[in-house]
C-alpha cells in the first residue's frame, strides 16, 4: 500500500479538469478480469478516475479501423507486439516512451527494468503470455506431452481446438513436424516451409474446431467438444485453478510473446490514458495482476513480488511461461516476422481454411 499512496502523490499532481473516465480495450475473461483487479481498482482509488473497461476479440484491428475513421472511443488499448509495432509504425498510437514511465520499486530505472524490448515509443508490456495447448485429463490420464502429440490423432484421437488465424498455428506445426524452435522463423521465411507447415496442419483438419475468442478454448474442452485445444496459457490457468477443470497444460513448444498497453492517436482522454498506463505498468501492479492470472510480468522488479495466487495456497510460479521448466522448448514470437508476413499468411491461410 505504501508503494500505492507514494504514486498516488504523483498522479494526483496531475490536473484531470474533467475527470473524464479511462475506456479500457482488452481480451475479456480473466484476463481481464485480472487486470480490473490489478489496474483499474486501484487506479480509480488513486485517483478518482473511472476505468471502463471494453471486451474485444483482438483490439488491436479495432484501433485501427477506430484512427481511420476518426470516430476513437478507446483511451487505452491491450494489443499484441506486432499489432503494436504496424499500428506505430503507421502513425495510428500516441508515443508514450521509456522516459515517462517510472523507476521500479527498488529503484532501477525503467530502461533497465523492464524486460529486453518489452517497451517501445507507442507501447508498453504488461505481460508475457503464451500460446500452448491443453487437454482433458478424464480423456488421456497419462498424456500427451510433447507439441508433436497435438498433431497425433493416432496415439491422441479426439478433436483439437485452434485458433483461426496462422500465428502460433503455424510456428507450432512445424515445430511439431520436427523443426527446431531455433529454426522455425527462417523456415517459415521460405516457400517451402510455409508448405511444410500447412502440410502439417492438413494432416488433422478434419479435426480441428476453430476458435476465435481466448475464453473459448477452456469453454470447448469443459464442454467435450474437444480432447485438446490450444489457448492462452492465463486462460487454460484460470479453468485448472480457479475453476477446478481436469486440464493439464502442455509447454513443450509453447510461442510466448508480450501484451502491451497502447494510446490510440485521437484517443478522447489522451492524458488521462497515458497516466493510467504509467501506474498499470508499475512494479506493484505488474505483480499484483500475477496474483489473478499466470501471466509473467514484464518488469524484472515484479518478480519478486509474485508469490501465492489470490486462493492463498497455489504458487504461480509453475504457472508462469517464464519458469525454466516451462522454457526447455519455448519458441519466442517474433514480431518482425508477423509484421512482415502477416499479411500473405493471412491470405494463405483463409484460402487454406476454404478449400476442401
């Protein structure tokens, strides 16, 4: 609390004539959830302001089509890396930056205590989540375990659900197809690979359910629609823990990536919005999120921080994609790659999805 009243001190320095609410874009579920908890409470306690909070199924495309029409509702956007870097890049984000944002608790300077590339001019990360797969225990007591029996319909039979789109999908195939994770970019980089890839993917579309909002996938396997599905790792968490399902979480080739706060350009509470952002990517807020969801935080004086979820008995640690347990096959995702290739992979993949 203490942490809380000091930048309670500085924000309150700050003149908001209006007070005029924050509106926050993010993913829904508990991952939102978990940062209403972390963020938003606290912020409105700190300062008055109300944070509304906005569900989307990706509020990055929502940005953009927001800018383009010059009718911006959003104060503050939760958005993927590559997202956020297309959206800068295309002069559609307010720039927030390293130097307004504050030290660590401990006192490092944000340029050092945030993780390597976790901030850039328009963007700031909160998390690091990832992209893994999870099944249902009742069906497979002893497994699958490795990003190969995903794709295993043999060994594993039973539906799988995915998400319809061609990132993660793409880098997890191959992987599973045999390509190290070290390799798995400068093979999709190629013709041939995109090929090996969507190769791998053919081998179990007659299987797939295709799923499009993150609070899907958990909601498919607690239904037996499917045996395993991909997901975000927070939400496959909150089903296991908080909710008590039979899922077990498979790391190996799990695509980890960061989640950032972006300014819409036009946003109607600009600074009101680069305030909020400047107190949710705090040390104490970073890890107070961690409590509410096994998502990694993106400040290294968090980590400290994060002990029990908010049951008061589970240590997240386990939970986190960051553990070195969880890393021994991890693929880091790479934004210059999606910025590049999103588009033909796209196209690629919607006419893969219609062809019979």
């Amino acid at each position: 609390m203490k942490k809380l009243l000091v930048l309670s001190t500085a924000l309150t320095a700050v003149s908001f004539a209006a007070q005029a609410d924050v509106t926050v874009a993010s993913w829904g579920g508990a991952y939102t959830q978990s940062q209403i908890e972390a963020y938003h409470k606290p912020f409105t306690a700190a300062t008055g302001i109300a944070v509304i909070s906005v569900d989307s199924d990706n509020p990055g495309p929502q940005v953009k089509t927001q800018v383009e029409a010059g009718n911006v509702t959003i104060d503050v956007a939760d958005v993927e890396f590559s997202d956020a870097v297309r959206l800068c890049d295309e002069g559609m984000l307010e720039t927030i930056g390293m130097d307004a944002l504050p030290p660590g608790a401990d006192g490092t300077p944000a340029a050092e205590d945030f993780l390597p590339g976790a901030v850039t001019d328009c963007a700031v990360s909160t998390i690091v989540f990832s992209t893994i797969y999870a099944y249902d225990t009742t069906k497979f007591p002893e497994g699958p375990t490795t990003i190969a029996d995903l794709f295993d319909t043999t060994k594993f039979p039973g539906k799988r659900a995915l998400g319809k789109r061609p990132k993660a999908n793409l880098e997890m195939a191959l992987m599973a197809d045999g390509v190290p994770a070290a390799d798995v970019y400068a093979t999709l980089a190629t013709p041939e690979g995109v090929d090996r890839a969507f190769a791998k993917l053919d081998s179990i579309k007659a299987d797939i359910v295709w799923w499009e909002a993150g609070a899907q996938p958990p909601q498919l396997l607690a239904d037996g629609e499917v045996v395993m599905a991909t997901a975000y790792n927070g939400r496959m968490f909150s089903a296991e823990v908080a909710d008590g399902k039979p899922f077990k979480t498979v790391w190996d080739g799990q695509v980890y990536e960061y989640d950032l706060f972006v300014v819409p350009k036009g946003a109607p509470n600009k600074d009101q919005a680069i305030e909020f952002v400047k107190f949710a990517t705090s040390t104490q807020a970073l890890a107070d999120q961690a409590k509410w969801i096994a998502y990694g935080p993106a400040r290294k004086s968090s980590a400290a921080l994060v002990g029990l979820f908010n049951d008061g008995k589970t240590e997240m640690a386990p939970y986190m994609p960051t553990s070195p347990e969880n890393m021994t096959n991890a693929l880091a995702s790479s934004y210059e790659f999606w910025v590049d290739h999103d588009a033909e992979l796209n196209d690629r993949f919607n006419a893969w999805l219609a062809a019979n």
